[in-house]
C-alpha cells in the first residue's frame, strides 16, 4: 500500500519558541503536532501552507510558533500526525513511519541546543558515486549520543550539491519518470527547444544517455578541449556528465523526493529504458551503486526527522559553473530554453531548501508567485516565477546563535570581471561583502558558512588561475575566492578589521576532499583567528591517485619557506596545516566521504573536529590537541 507521506518529516529549523518542518505528501492533509507531556499543537492558516505540485503530489512546510517556549538541551520526543480533510481519525509516526525512532516504539526527538556548541557539515552527496552515504554514517553516530542531549550537534549544516541536476544516473532518471508518472506531476511546454514540451522529451530518442545534443551549445572552448581532453563541443551546460541533465520543474522535485525518503521508491516498477551495447553495462553499473545509495535512505530519513538541518546551494543543485563568468550569465540567461532549465532547478531549491531555511525570507511576491503556478501550471506563470527568483538576493541567511552563524549566497551575488567577461567573477560583489561586513561587527566569534572554501590548496588555485590566463577557467571549474582581486582584497580586509570578530570559523565543502587549516596574520599576535574547516564529499571523492599528487606537490612547492608563497593574495597570512591523524608523511588531504562533526568552546573556537566515515572517525583535532582558549597551536603544528 502506498504510504500518503512521500518525505519527511525533515526537522529545518529548532529554537526554543519556533519549530519547522518540511515534508511531502501525495494527498492533502493537516497535521498536528505532539511535544513530549503537551496538549497537540494544531496548525491553522500560515503554519501549514501547503502547495500542489502535482495531481498526487502536495509539499508542506509546518512553521510552528510556541506560545511556551521549549527548554534547552533537553531531549524532546514529538509525534507529528496528520489526517485527511473530513476525517476525524489522526494517524501518528508509529503508524506511518514507525523507523524513525532508533530503538523498537521509539518517537523521534529534538533537542534545541542553548548553545552553537557543536553541528555537523558537509556537501556533496551524488547518489551513483561508489563512496558510502556520509548521511548514513552519521545517523548511525548519532544513534550512539541520541540521548545525550549535550551531545547532540545544533544543526546539521548541509553546505552544497545537495542533488546533482546536471549528473544523473540513467537509473536515476528512470525512477525520475516513474515518479512523475505516478504523482503525476505537472507537464510543461518548453521554448527554445528541440523537443515541444516535457511529453515530447520523455518521448524522445535523446532522453537517455543524449541529452546534451537537446541543450543549447556556445563553442568558445572547442579547440582547447579538443587539443586537451579529446573532446568536442563544449555546451553552455558545462559539466561533462550532462548526458541526463535535468530540464523540466517535475524531473527536480521527483528527484529530491528520490535522495531525501525511501518511500518514492517502495512502488516504482522494475523496468529499464532500451539500451544496447556501452549504455546498458553504463546503466547496470549505475543501477548497482544506487541499490546500495536506496537502502541506506531509512537511515538519512531518520537522521533528517531528528536533527535541524540547514542547507545552502552551490553549482550542482543547479547546473556546473553556475554563473562562473559573466560571459557564462549572458549565454545561459539569453536562450531560453537554458534559462528555463536553470530557473526550474532554482525552484526546485525554493521548494524543498530555501523556503525551510528562512521562511520568512520567502513572504510576499516569492510565495504569491509560487501559488500562482501551483494554482495553473502554465508556462506564463512558471517564467514569472523563475525571473523573480533569478533576481532574488535573499538566499543567504544566519542564526542568532552564540557563536552567530551566517551562511552565504556565493552563487547568484557575484563580482563579475567587467573588464573580461570571460574571467572568473568574485563569489560575492561589493554590496554583498559590505552586508556580510555588517553582520559581523561587534560580534566576539562568528561561524560562517561558504560552500567554496575562503582559503583553499594553493596549488589547485594556480592551476586554475592558469587555464584562466589561457582564457578557459570553465575547463578547470576556477571558482575559489582569490580567482578575483577585488574579492579576495575585500574578503581579507574584513578579517583584518579591527571591529570585526576575534575568532572565526568557515565551514565549507564542493572540492570532494577535506581538510583544516589553522590561519593567523603574518607578524601579529592576537586577534583575528581564522579556522577553514573542509569536509567533502558527503558522497563523492577526489580521484585518488590525482589528489595524492596535488596534495604531495603543494606541500613541496608552498612549504613555509618557499618563495612562491609571496606570488599569492595570502601572503600576509601564516596558514598552518592540520594532517588528519594517523596520514602518512606529506599528506594533508583526507579523501574519504562522511560527514564532517565540529565542537566549540564557549570562545567560539574549535576544539573537535572530526570526519565521519563509514569505515570509522578520522580526527583533524581533537581536545588532547586543542590549545587553552586564546591560546596558540602546540608549537608542531605551526608552519614559519
């Protein structure tokens, strides 16, 4: 029997006088919700907004004010029960979701941390890679501290490349279309295209395996690519893996309903598109990696039910190189075909990430637009939407927390070159580092999120400046903060500002490796104190061989005494390596899936920091190697 809830529920956000949930259904229903020894919390008018997505297909979100406000670090069982409109009857998580407790009868539970004290980080997750799920690893290390409330981490921060639009399995998109049949998400016309409309793609010979040859093209990289990397045309979709790039708003939404819950998946039927030759091993191989990827999805549901989880996009959840240059904007929002496929992942990501980020920020023309098309799902009002969101700058958002944390938008405000089109644009422009700049005065310590790593391999990054030299930074994916001068300047100067907090720590992911490094300003004791904390990928990895040569070379080639160092923007910077414990000599780099795990003092500075794996948990600090609050780093573990 098919279960009415598709996904979720997905805890978002957790403060003692406000909960969130996000979750999908395929029928219309109210919720009420149950907190541990209090009467049930109805949900009337704003607090359940509920969009129609589909002839079977509903998504919630629940924002739930408490009148009595919940007590910190205390383990909180909730029931979230939901019953038709009409029915009297309310059916509860024991009914419709008995796994998401960790032991037989359990209820999921929350705990609203007094304190940023700790949370765990990652991005990344590609569901036909071969690396284990990090989602799973950490829902098993959670199961061991689950009633341990001071163990618990505040926040399950995911920082980018939640789905990967522009590189799916072919077996993925199979489910993706049974989906859609099912739930009957709605149909679209498509401008611009070589197919009409999303029937006419489903229909078509490129759907499987060729649907780069539908996408719209720019041949400015040819010759380098060609002489290179043997290939031959280099689309405005610039992965390498865009052979079933999402196009249509129903293959988004059923491809987050696929990676997030197991029940998608329970009635979809064992067949397979006609394949012959190299495509059929390619989509067998591909069907064995996601039957592991599936059976690990009651593991990541329970994980979501239990922890407040935070999220923010990178290039992935919506296409490679998502407005990398400013040559790249002018071609991918000129067609508009291109446009329409990176405004339906957009929405995609309002959906079911940014709207349960900060609902507040969503209030008014976003939601006014976004119930229009719910309510006629025609091509009018899906251009409307996408045109707003593509001008929409409140994806970055924070947390009141003690430590504050503020997660950036390094994705849609960019820096371009306005002198090069086709150079890399800055992460941020000036009005979004001067906000950022705001938000940090005054503030004693602050943790701040940034999908791309603030301070990032050396060596990788003049690589990359290279091939931009050579005029081709999409070949390389030349996305780090000091790929743009007047970025980086400004991102350094307000380090360097006096106002500005003693100790920060910047979470990030995409580069499919991790890593910690310890930063100080050159010739100056005292404040600021800067940790990059890296944890990627969640389910991705580096190729193995080519990272133990990068790492290797950048230690050789950027040691503490090398000249080279005074050729970067980081000179002024004294930048000190954490090894993962128990690597080999040299190595730096830990290439390994999971889930990063951070604790703080009451300073704000890290004092754990972890990587957790399904093979085990691999320390880059921990408190035996921790210095006193304000203090220095044993003496080992600092580069002059």
């Amino acid at each position: 029997m098919a279960s009415t809830i598709l996904a979720g529920p997905i805890l978002r956000r957790a403060s003692t006088e406000r909960l969130v949930f996000w979750l999908a259904s395929r029928e219309p229903v109210r919720f009420r919700l149950l907190l541990d020894g209090r009467a049930p919390l109805s949900l009337d008018g704003e607090q359940q907004q509920q969009l129609r997505v589909g002839e079977r297909c509903f998504i919630q979100l629940l924002d739930l004010p408490l009148e009595q406000p919940l007590p910190p670090d205390t383990l909180i069982p909730y029931d979230l029960q939901w019953r038709r409109e009409g029915e009297s009857d309310w059916h509860g998580l024991a009914d419709w979701a008995p796994d998401l407790g960790y032991g037989e009868g359990e209820l999921p539970s929350l705990v609203v941390r007094g304190r940023l004290d700790g949370l765990l980080h990652g991005s990344c997750r590609k569901p036909h890679h071969a690396a284990p799920d990090g989602l799973v690893a950490a829902d098993a290390w959670l199961h061991q501290c689950r009633e341990r409330p001071l163990e618990r981490p505040a926040v399950l921060m995911l920082s980018g490349d939640q789905v990967y639009a522009d590189d799916v399995a072919g077996p993925m998109l199979t489910a993706i279309h049974q989906l859609i049949e099912e739930l009957g998400l709605y149909p679209e016309t498509l401008e611009g295209a070589l197919v009409a409309d999303s029937a006419g793609l489903f229909a078509s010979p490129q759907n499987y395996y060729r649907r780069h040859e539908l996408l719209p093209d720019s041949r400015a990289n040819v010759p380098l690519r060609e002489r290179f990397f043997e290939g031959v045309r280099k689309p405005i979709f610039t992965t390498s893996s865009a052979d079933n790039h999402l196009i249509t708003l129903a293959e988004v939404l059923a491809m987050y309903l696929l990676v997030w819950s197991p029940e998608p998946w329970r009635l979809l039927p064992e067949t397979r598109p006609e394949l012959a030759g190299e495509l059929a091993q390619r989509y067998q191989g591909e069907r064995e990696r996601l039957v592991a990827f599936v059976e690990g999805l009651p593991a990541v549901r329970r994980l979501l039910a239990h922890l407040p989880t935070l999220m923010i996009f990178d290039d992935h959840d919506v296409t490679d190189d998502w407005n990398l240059t400013a040559a790249w904007e002018e071609s991918a929002y000129g067609h508009p075909f291109s446009r329409r496929i990176i405004g339906n992942a957009l929405v995609g990501y309002f959906i079911c990430q940014g709207w349960g980020n900060d609902p507040d920020a969503f209030r008014g023309e976003p939601m006014a637009l976004l119930k229009a098309w719910c309510e006629r799902p025609e091509a009018g009002r899906q251009d409307a939407l996408i045109d707003h969101l593509l001008r929409f700058e409140r994806w970055h958002y924070r947390l009141d927390t003690s430590p504050r944390l503020l997660v950036l938008d390094t994705r849609t405000r960019r820096w371009r070159a306005e002198s090069n089109f086709g150079s890399p644009s800055g992460l941020m422009d000036w009005e979004a580092l001067t906000e950022l700049q705001g938000e940090l005065l005054h503030q004693d310590a602050v943790v701040i999120v940034s999908p791309t790593p603030v301070f990032g391999v050396k060596l990788i990054e003049v690589i990359q400046k290279v091939f931009t030299w050579f005029g081709k930074p999409l070949l390389v994916d030349a996305e780090n903060w000091m790929a743009h001068q007047g970025t980086a300047n400004v991102i350094l100067n307000i380090f360097r500002h006096v106002r500005t907090p003693a100790n920060y720590v910047i979470l990030s992911g995409d580069v499919h490796y991790s890593f910690m490094y310890d930063i100080r300003l050159r010739h100056r004791r005292g404040d600021p104190h800067i940790w990059q904390i890296t944890s990627s990928g969640i389910k991705n990895e580096f190729p193995p061989r080519l990272l133990d040569v990068l790492d290797r070379l950048n230690r050789w080639l950027y040691s503490p005494r090398s000249p080279l160092n005074w050729f970067t923007r980081r000179r002024r910077l004294e930048i000190s390596p954490h090894p993962p414990v128990g690597a080999a000599r040299g190595e730096r780099l830990l290439n390994r899936a999971g889930i990063g795990h951070v604790r703080f003092n009451e300073q704000g500075e890290p004092v754990l920091v972890q990587q957790i794996t399904a093979e085990g948990v691999v320390d880059f600090l921990n408190e035996a190697m921790a210095a006193p609050a304000g203090g220095s780093l044993p003496e080992r573990s600092v580069q002059r």
